[in-house]
C-alpha cells in the first residue's frame, strides 16, 4: 500500500520535473532542486474532502492534472486559510498539494513547488508573501491584479511572477484554474497573508 503510494508521488514528482524543464520560465526562475528526499507519510485524517472531490472533477487535459486526479485520495492537501477567513465556499472549491518544499510531500530546502487549485468564480483577494512566486497555467484562466497594475488575464500555458512581499490578488475564470508554481527565496517557508 504504501509502497503504491510512494510510486504515485514519484509518478506526479517525474511529471512535475517534466513540465519544469520544458517551460523555460520555470527553470530561469529557480533550478529543479537538488536535495529532494522522499519522506514517506501518512496523509493526515484531515483532508478537504469536497474540495478534493472537486479536483477530480475538474475537466482538465494537461497529464499532470491527470495524475493528481488520478491519485488525489493518496496526496497531502492543504488550505492557507480557515472558512473564517475566506468563507465556506472558497474553503470548498480550493486545495493544494506541496509536492516539494520544507513541509512538502517531498522535502526541499531549495524551493517549493505547488499544484493549486481554484474553482470557477472565485475572488482571492490581496495577500502577499516573504517568498518570490512564478504561477504556470496549467488549466483554465485567471486574472492577477496587484497594487499599481492593470488587471492581467492569463491561461494555459502562460507564466506570472510576483516579487517577495508583492501584493496580488486573483480572480478566477468560469473554467477555474489549476496550476504549478514555485516559490523561491529564504523566507519561503513562511505562509501568506491576506490584506484585508
Ligand atoms: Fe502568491
């Protein structure tokens, strides 16, 4: 059983390392680490269930989506925030794995490397973060605003940095989003912050 386990995360691990290197604005913004270790786990009892369910519902084509979907019930998923914070519908229709990182699925101290996803609709007002951040759309649209831009839409395929501490904001297209990203930086284990 666990054994299986840990060929899924390093079946979605392979794909991830794939991506990366055939996007070339993943593997300028940091390299594919060096250190990852496999720390074998049990996902915990806790897990959003229906925002879990909603991933795999997520009509998606890209082969990483598929291979999260795939083996979504065996993966760590986490929340940054609290129904209090951004309310039960948001809670219901977001996760992310840590694929890799100082608290992933895999350990990393060189970088961390997310899937996220949000669900059609979907307001993520400004936060910001101590880490420098590069999102690739895996799937769907999303449009970034930050303090003294322009709103920006992006889909599949293309790429959005934010500086550390950079303030954004996200609003979610009607086919959701779903995406890798990478976070950089020595304070890239501190969580983000919403601004409201
Ligand atoms: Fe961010």
């Amino acid at each position: 059983m666990l054994k299986a386990k840990n060929q899924a995360w390093e079946h979605i691990l392979e794909i991830a390392r794939r991506v990366h290197s055939e996007t070339p604005a993943l593997s300028t913004f940091a390299p594919w680490p060096t250190d990852i270790t496999i720390a074998p786990q049990a996902v915990p009892q806790e897990q959003p269930e229906t925002a879990i369910n909603a991933v795999k519902a997520y009509g998606a084509s890209h082969p990483l989506i598929k291979a999260v979907q795939d083996h979504a019930d065996d993966l760590v998923w986490k929340q940054s925030y609290r129904d209090d914070d951004l309310g039960r519908d948001f809670m219901d229709h977001y996760g992310y794995i840590e694929l890799f990182g100082p608290d992933g699925m895999f350990i990393s101290h060189q970088c961390r490397g997310f899937i996220g996803y949000w669900g059609a609709g979907l307001i993520y007002p400004m936060h910001q973060h101590a880490a420098e951040e590069i999102y690739l759309v895996l799937e769907g649209s999303v449009t970034f605003e930050g303090q003294d831009q322009a709103p920006m839409l992006y889909r599949k395929g293309q790429t959005r940095r934010h500086s550390a501490y950079e303030p954004h904001a996200m609003r979610i297209g009607e086919k959701g989003f779903m995406t890798f990203a990478l976070w950089r930086g020595k304070d890239m284990a501190q969580p983000p912050r919403l601004m409201v």
